[in-house]
C-alpha cells in the first residue's frame, strides 16, 4: 500500500513527489525513461518578463523568491548546485522592440536596466543596431541535474517505476485506486501531453506546441550571462555548449527535429555571431500548455482519487516548484489550490462522462 501513485518524472513530477515525499507519504513513480522529453529539452530558464510587449510574467514577484529557495532545496538535498543567476542581455531586434523596452524602463519596471556603452561591451561577440538592455534577475535552472538526481534518490528507495503507464490496468475505487496490484490512496498524471489521452482529462482545452532547439558550441563566448535576440535566445548549456532555440509551433507534421530550422538557425547564427562555432546537436520535443495560459493542478471533480499536475507551458521551471507545493499542501492538509490553477475551473467538462454514482 502507498499514499500517492505519481506518473511521470518531469519538472511536475520531480516536484510533486518530493514534497509528498518530505511530508512524510509514501509514493510511487512510474516513468519511462525518455531522451527528449520536454523537460530535458526546456532550456531551465526563469525570466521575470515575456513577450513581445515586455510585460511582467504572471506572479512572478512570488515565484521568484520561492524558486530560488526551492531549487536550492532540493539541490542541497541531491548535493548538487542547481540553481545560478545569469541575467539576459537582450538585443532589441528592430526600434519598435527598442522602443518597448525603453517604454517599460521609464514606467519603472524593476526587471528591466538600460546598458551604458552596450557597443563597447559586446560588439566583440555580436553583431546588433539596436543597443541592448538587461533583464534581471533572471534564473538558470541545471534541470538535468536535478532530474538525474531525483531520479536516483527515488530507486534507492524502491519508490521508481522505471516502465510505460497502462490506463487500462488502472482500476479507481470509491475510497483508493489500483494499479498493477500496486493500491495507492490516490494516483496523479503528470506526464505531459500523455495525461490528455486519459478518459479523466481528454476534455481538457489543452494545446501542445512543438520546440526545436540546436545545441552549439561557441569556445569564445562567455557564459556569464544569457544572450536574446528576437525569439532567438542563447543559453548557457552543459559542458560549455549553447542551448539556442527555440520555436514554438502549433502545427507541426511529426515531433522529430526538422531541417529547416536547424538551417534557419545557422543562418541566424552567422549572422549574429562573429565568433566561430559548431552546431553539435539538434532536438525537438512536444510541450503541452492550457489554452488560457493557466496550469492544470488538483483533483477530478468527480473521481476524487484521481488528480493532475501538469500544462505548464513555457513557464515550469518557475510554476512547477511553486505549485507543487501548493499541491502537496493541498493533499496532505487540505489547504486550499490557487484558484486560476485549480482544475476544478474545468468542472462542467470533466464531469460529462462521470457521475457520482460511477
């Protein structure tokens, strides 16, 4: 007998599972080990502004301060460091951009600083007309540290399911669930764009948007800081390499990686860069998002056994720790879910095909 089944070991999973984990329950975690999940490909960045009307990023003042402690947490834990302050130095891509981000500086946007003699700093690296501002703080998660690490510390326990999920084996009581012989108070989905093909939450409005990246290696190019240009965003990698990507598309032909970005990417490349480099890799992964831009977390409002902790979107590194949390706190002693987060917004649709009575 466990506490909690929690499928899936992404940024929603890792989390989830060790604060139900620190709160003293047992849990149980069933994931396939997959190369090119969405979290290994996601660049681990926490930035406090977004879009391309700079503005602030949904309760950010809150989430900042508490992924920060979060991931130190957890890294500490796992005797690793995983968390490190590399503030983007952003190159406004045309005067329009320019002129946004001068607009949000006069209003006094704390996340955003004007930088003196950009020209001299940086013309060695990169080609730009635009001057350049710096977004701080800004955060750089080592996800695959932490994923790695976590992952390790869950077999020593022989709390890891190292396997595929099977909805068909799963049977949901009244008062438990089972799986596999496996009984669990109750089970969680947080295993990205898998969760929609649940009968439990297929009729949720989620979206799911494809990411490309190339992986490069740039010898000259210090990685002190995170560099943006555009929609392009260079990101210091492991190893000394360069995560640079990345695109975020909704309609896609297959999940794999495509040659025409991996060539429109070099070509960017040559331009912006006088440094030499080398593209090393290319990956691509599926990223599931709600369609209103606000996470999936809590119970099924019928199947009280069955919960979700997923739709993250291009926000998790700085969500998933908050949330979980939230979550656990939830779980274990009842407290109460952000409302914008909380499934239950989505109670008329999650209901149709259930009933109190099943």
């Amino acid at each position: 007998m466990t506490d909690y089944i929690i499928i899936g070991q992404g940024l929603c999973g890792t989390f989830l599972s060790y604060y139900l984990h620190k709160a003293g329950k047992k849990v149980i975690v069933i994931d396939e080990s997959q190369p090119f999940s969405s979290t290994k490909v996601a660049s681990g960045v926490i930035n406090p502004v977004t879009g391309r009307q700079i503005v602030t990023t949904w309760m950010i003042d809150e989430l900042l301060p508490f992924a920060w402690n979060a991931y130190s947490e957890i890294g500490k834990a796992l005797d690793v460091d995983l968390i490190s302050e590399r503030n983007v130095i952003s190159f406004p891509s045309s005067q329009q951009m320019r002129d946004f981000y001068d607009r949000r500086i006069d209003e006094k946007n704390v996340y955003l600083a004007n930088i003196e003699a950009a020209d001299v700093k940086y013309n060695p690296y990169f080609t730009f007309l635009f001057g350049a501002v710096e977004i701080h703080p800004v955060y750089l998660i080592n996800l695959h540290y932490m994923l790695k690490g976590w992952r390790k510390q869950l077999a020593s326990e022989n709390l890891l399911l190292e396997e595929a999920f099977h909805e068909e084996q799963l049977k949901v009581f009244p008062d438990h669930i089972e799986y596999k012989g496996i009984h669990a108070e109750k089970i969680i989905y947080c295993n990205g764009i898998n969760a929609y093909q649940s009968p439990y939450w297929e009729n949720l409005p989620a979206t799911y948007n494809k990411g490309e990246v190339v992986i490069v290696d740039i010898p000259d190019l210090p990685q002190t800081n995170i560099y943006k240009f555009g929609s392009t965003t260079l990101v210091p990698w492991y190893d000394g390499l360069w995560w640079v990507g990345s695109t975020y598309e909704n309609n896609y032909t297959d999940a794999g990686p495509t040659e025409l970005f991996k060539r429109r990417k070099d070509e960017e490349l040559k331009f912006l860069l006088k440094q030499p480099y080398t593209i090393i890799d290319h990956i691509a992964s599926i990223r599931p998002a709600a369609m209103e831009r606000r996470p999936f977390v809590g119970l099924h409002p019928v199947q009280q056994n069955v919960g979700i902790f997923d739709g993250m979107g291009t926000k998790g590194c700085s969500l998933a720790p908050f949330l979980g949390k939230q979550f656990s706190d939830h779980l274990t002693q009842q407290q109460p879910l952000l409302p914008e987060a909380d499934v239950k917004r989505f109670q008329k649709i999650l209901s149709g095909r259930f009933s109190k009575a099943d």
